[in-house]
C-alpha cells in the first residue's frame, strides 16, 4: 500500500492512483515489488527538523528516504520537502511537476538499491531516473 499525506504545506496536485501504479512498474522494473511506503510531503522547515532528529544533519534536502525494506519487498518513509522541490526547479530551470516526480521515484529508486552518493553513482541514479520518468504515463 502506498499512502499520501502532508505536513504545513497544501497537498500537491499529484493523480495519486497514477502515481502509485507507475510507482509499481519501476519497482517491478528492478524487480522489487510494493509492500508499505508512505510519502509524507512538507515544508523546508520539517525536513530540517527531520533531517536533524533523524539523521544529526543540519541542512535542508529534497528527500528524505527511511528504508525498512524486507527482501525483494519495498517498505519505507519517503519525506519530500516540496519548498526545495520548487527551488531545484526554478534552479534547474525545468518543470515543477516533471522534479516533483523526479523527487518522488528518487526515493523509491534508493529502496531499490540505487545510491547517489558514491563516485560514479549520482550519473546511474539520473540515468535510472529518467528511465523512471519516461515510465510515467500522464
């Protein structure tokens, strides 16, 4: 089950049936499959306080993935702080949504076993983000 909520900020205009079905594929895709995620969508000012809480991190970021994953089945806390998700497009000078679901498989793509932070890394995850994205049917 993949459940939606947010925390200080309006709900973004996502189509959550959509969302969750691609969300599905690219799991399947790296074959994973969808046991219990939750997305909880906030502002900068909880992230930071998550990201201090929880991870002794005292800066601002899109997303913070928990992983409780079990096997081959995908478990986790995504928070996204949608204030950053608009800068990094307004940066980036690319489309608010088209980063918000950048942002949102990001996540999901981490649960898969995909990191970011190792030499060489960062350019796989893009790549597998924009396989991701084009799995995506609007």
């Amino acid at each position: 089950m993949i459940t939606y909520s947010s925390e200080n900020i309006a709900f973004p205009k996502i189509k959550r049936r959509e969302t969750s079905a691609w969300i599905r594929r690219v799991a399947a895709a790296h074959g994973k499959k969808v046991g219990e995620i939750g997305y909880l969508f906030c502002d900068d000012e909880k992230i930071l306080e998550v990201n201090r809480e929880f991870l002794q991190h005292d800066y601002y970021t899109d997303i913070i993935t928990f992983d409780y994953c079990e096997g081959n089945t995908l478990n986790g806390d995504l928070v996204i702080s949608l204030d950053t998700v608009r800068t990094n497009a307004e940066q980036q000078d690319t489309n608010y949504n088209e980063e918000l679901h950048r942002v949102i498989i990001h996540g999901i793509l981490h649960l898969c076993g995909i990191n970011d932070k190792g030499p060489g890394e960062r350019e796989i995850m893009e790549q597998e983000e924009n396989k991701a994205l084009e799995m995506l049917i609007n």
